[in-house]
C-alpha cells in the first residue's frame, strides 16, 4: 500500500475531502496516511476527523500524525501539501492593509498583484524546504501541490529540486461546470481543451459529441444571462474570444482596467467583491468552532466524492487506469508561444508511468499576449525567493498590471518596502 503524506493536514476540512476521494478507492482503502501540521490542536482535529472518514467509507487505513515534518514524509509515495504559510494573520491581512494605504485595492490577493508576490515570498522558501527534505527521505515521491500562488510556487519547485511536483486547482472543472449551467447543457456530456497558465488559462475547444458549444456562451451574452457574480468573465469573453478558468474576483485584479480608484463605478458595473478574501477568511474562522465540533462529535459524518484531481492522480499510478487530469507543470514545449519553464497548466494523462503532459502547441495570440503580462511577474517573484535580490521584488511589482495601473514608481518601491518590513521574520534576508 502507498504511504500518502498530508502536509498541512490542520486544514481539516480540505484534509477530510481529499481523505474521502482517495479512502473511498477499494484499491487505496488500507494505505498509509501521515498527517503533518505545525498546529497541535488542528493536527488532533484532522486526525479524528480522518479516523471518522475511514470507518464512513468502510476503508482500514493506517493512520498517524506528528509534527515532524520529515517523519511524515519518511518512505512517502505521494505527499499533498496544503500550507498558508503566514496564515490569515499575519500574512493576508498583512498583504490586504498595507497596500489599501496608497490606495490599491484587491479581491483575492494570492495569485498575482502585490499580495500574490509577497504570498509567494514567504512561501516557496518554506517550500523549497521541504522538497529538500523529500530528497533525503523520499526522493522517489510525486508531489501534489495546492499552494497558492499555484504558478510561482511550482516554477521555483522545478527550478531549485529533483522533486516531481504537478500543481493542481480546480478552476478548469469547476468553470466547465458553472458554464454547463449558463448554457443548459449536462456537465458530463462535454468536453473541452484547456490551455495556459493557472487561473489564466482558456476554453480552446469547448463541445458536445464534436459540437463547438462556444455560439450557446456567445447566446448566454447576446440575451443578457450573465451570472451577477461572473460579470468580468464574460466580459473578458466579449473582448477575446474564449472563455477564461478562473472566478471573476480573482481575475478582476491579474488585468488594469477593472479596479480603479478613480473609477468606483466599474466596480459597481462589474459586481467587483473588494477584500473578497478577508471577508470569507473571517467567515471562515468565526464556523471554524462549529465546523470542529460537528467533525470531532459523534453525528453522522457525509462523504462525498469531490471534483479535485488529487486522489485521481494517486489511483491511476497505482493502478494503471488511464485519466485526464488539467495539472500545473514546467513548460517543456508544451506551449510554444509562451516561455519554456515557466509553469503551464495543461492536459495531463496520468497511469503507471506517472503524470504525463501533452502539447497544446501554439495559443491563440491575444491569450499568450495576456499570460505574458502575468508570468512576468511570476518570473521576477521567483528570481527574487531564488536569490534573495530584493531588486527583483520591485522589478515584480512594476510589471504588475493591476499595481502598474494605480500607482507610481516611488509608490511601488515604497509600498514593497514597507510591505517587506512589516512581514519581519516571514521572509528570508533580501539584499
């Protein structure tokens, strides 16, 4: 049996869903599971919570939890990380507040824009830790990473270990579905190509049984059948052509012309949720209590198999059956009209020999224009946790478009300044 290592298991409520997916596969039921978090008493949680997914599915694995980060990944197969490092506090609300004082607003902050920068910063350090001590203990494992920012963490991941990483999210299936709806259309009898870079990739093909189903979302336009909550969406459909991955509120802040100050009517007109993410952080944490004791209590616990890839990826390599998963993974001319190793998210087939991307080949060029904008800034964030050259975080930050288009060059470097500052100890020297 495969030993499948959770790190940040403390996200119970992440942990449990994945535990489901893979537990519920007969041929995963009696594996190894380790659960490895920095946080005791959500460490506790996740593993009585894990215990209460097994016996619900009828699985009988083996369970243990530690906070040794390398006792858990010790032998490891697989190991799925779910980290936030710096956590609500002080980390995101760090990156929300400080940029609010000059006057740059965001709605997710952990992809792009300033707040994805210094997200990144603080992460691929510890991230790069711990694949080095994959290289010592496990050298053979897959690494199935969660992390935002998706593309920055596994760029740095590919650059700096020997570790088998694929990045995964859930915007290309989970987009295909809220279209599926849009257009009436059963989600299970379409099929679609994916290509891009995380939460920038686009709808190349989108069809029923060879059918192009793109003129029933142009329909969804002409007759004015938006969603409310996907206004920018659409609108970004309009102006290009394919339909985008990722939720309206995160991409509102990876372009310049949505978020203005002096333009708080395009917030309005684009139903633009500023501070998005504090707000389902804080939502989030006043349920944290309730959420614990109903997972830690006796009432009866639900399992259902969710849409992520993880436990897909896991049951494929080990047992051969072929899927398709959409995974994050360095641009090895995968994608010819974007930078080779940046990361890219594609179609991947996964079965024994492990998580295999295909060529998409060359992008539409108003796409790859727009992701160029975007890796940009990926590239530079890298260069800077690979070196710790703080030039280079100014460098991110100037060839941000949503920070670009609101702030001036003295603004930036004095915004990543004290940005810098107020992170203290959860950044690594910068020179």
């Amino acid at each position: 049996m495969p030993k499948i290592t959770f790190i940040g298991a403390g996200s119970t409520v992440f942990a449990k869903n994945l535990l489901g997916d893979i537990l519920s596969f007969p041929e995963l039921a009696n594996a190894e599971i380790a659960l490895f978090d920095i946080d005791n008493e959500r460490l506790r949680t996740s593993e009585i919570v894990a215990r209460r997914v097994a016996e619900t599915v009828g699985a009988n694995p083996t369970i243990t939890a530690t906070t040794d980060r390398r006792a858990a990944l010790d032998g490891a197969d697989y190991a799925i990380c779910m980290i936030q490092v710096g956590g609500y506090k002080p980390g995101t609300v760090t990156d929300f507040e400080i940029p609010k004082k000059y006057g740059l607003r965001q709605t997710i902050a952990d992809t792009l824009g300033i707040g994805g920068i210094m997200r990144g910063l603080r992460t691929i350090p510890v991230l790069l830790d711990m694949c080095h001590d994959m290289e010592q203990v496990c050298p053979d494992v897959t690494f199935l990473q969660y992390v935002n920012p998706m593309a920055m963490n596994c760029w740095a991941i590919n650059r700096a270990t020997r570790i088998k990483t694929v990045g995964l999210c859930h915007s290309v299936q989970g987009t295909a579905w809220q279209i599926s709806r849009d257009i009436g259309i059963p989600f299970e009898e379409i099929n679609y190509v994916v290509g891009g870079i995380n939460h920038m990739a686009f709808y190349l093909k989108f069809e029923r049984n060879g059918e192009d189903l793109y003129p029933l979302i142009h329909k969804v336009v002409e007759e004015n059948r938006m969603p409310d909550w996907n206004r920018v969406r659409y609108e970004m459909f309009k102006r290009l052509g394919y339909f985008v991955t990722e939720s309206s509120e995160h991409f509102a802040e990876y372009v310049p012309w949505f978020i203005k100050r002096d333009r708080p009517d395009l917030i309005e007109e684009f139903n633009i949720p500023l501070d998005e993410y504090i707000t389902r952080c804080e939502r989030q944490i006043a349920e944290w209590e309730k959420q614990r004791v109903e997972l830690e209590g006796g009432a009866p616990l639900e399992v259902h198999r969710s849409h992520e890839y993880g436990s897909g990826i896991i049951h494929s390599i080990e047992t051969g059956e072929p899927r398709v998963i959409y995974g994050n993974v360095a641009n090895d001319g995968l994608i010819d009209n974007l930078p080779q190793g940046c990361c890219v998210e594609v179609p991947c087939l996964v079965d024994k020999n492990g998580v295999q991307p295909t060529k998409v080949g060359t992008l539409p060029p108003q796409l790859a224009a727009l992701m160029q904008t975007n890796i940009n800034v990926q590239s530079l964030t890298v260069e800077a946790a690979l070196t710790c050259k703080r030039q280079h975080i100014y460098h991110a930050a100037m060839l941000d478009p949503h920070t670009a288009a609101e702030l001036s060059l003295d603004q930036i470097w004095s915004l990543v300044d004290d940005l810098i500052e107020a992170h203290g100890s959860w950044l690594p020297e910068y020179v």
